[in-house]
C-alpha cells in the first residue's frame, strides 16, 4: 500500500532543489543542470551548419567510393581472368564440411583457392585459425 505523503507534497510538482552532501555529488547536479540549460538554448543556426558540412562531406565519401569500388571491381574482374575455373569434387566438398564445420559455398571456394587439393586446403584453414 502506498505510504502517506507529507501536507506540503504537491502531485506534478517538481522535486525540491536539495543540495547534495559531498562534492562528487554536488559536481554531478552542477554538470546535469549544465546540460539542461544548453538542451533549452538555441541551435538552430549551429544545426544548419552542421548539417551542410555532413551533407558535402557525405557526396565527397560518395564520389570517392563510387571511384574506389569502380576501381575494385576491375581489380577482381581481371583477377577473375587470370584464375581458370578449377573443377571441385563435391566428395571433397562434403569432407571439408565435415572435418571443418563450415558451409559448401566457403568449402568449395576454398578448394578453388588451393587447386581442389583437399589436404592442402584442410591446412591452410587449420593453420590460418590458429
């Protein structure tokens, strides 16, 4: 059950200002008050500011990595180029999904990169995990 209030508690009124006993604590309220009082000033001009430089800054990052990606993606096509398709046994596949508990696509793109050599690709993820 709730507890009787005093005759001077007013319901909705704000909590009477009550200074702090040590000076953490007293330090603490000043800094919270602190933040409310520049929370009720004015920014909007400062936000208009701030949203101009973020909006240029943002079609700056968007050219540079339109012209990064656009670079990337000839990098991997002509990297895609030079490898020939290397044909992977899917008992392979099944014994790299087994011993190393990971999926068929990251199985069969692993022995792509090793020449569909099995015992060569079983090392090289066992070492590289360590």
């Amino acid at each position: 059950m709730a507890e009787p209030q005093p005759s001077n508690v007013q319901e909705g009124a704000d909590a009477p200002d009550v200074l702090p006993a040590n000076a953490e604590d007293r330090k603490a309220a000043q800094a919270m008050s602190s933040l409310d009082n520049r929370a009720s000033e004015s920014d909007a001009p400062k936000k208009e500011v701030d949203l101009k430089a973020l909006n240029d800054a943002m079609k700056n990052l968007g050219v540079a990595q339109e012209q990064k990606s656009s670079s990337a993606g000839a990098a991997k096509k002509t990297e895609a180029a030079k490898k020939p398709l290397v044909k992977v046994d899917q008992v392979d596949v099944a014994l790299l999904v087994e011993q190393l508990d990971i999926s068929k696509t990251k199985a069969t793109e692993l022995l792509r990169a090793h020449d569909a050599d099995a015992v060569k690709a079983m090392t090289t993820w066992v070492t590289a995990a360590v």
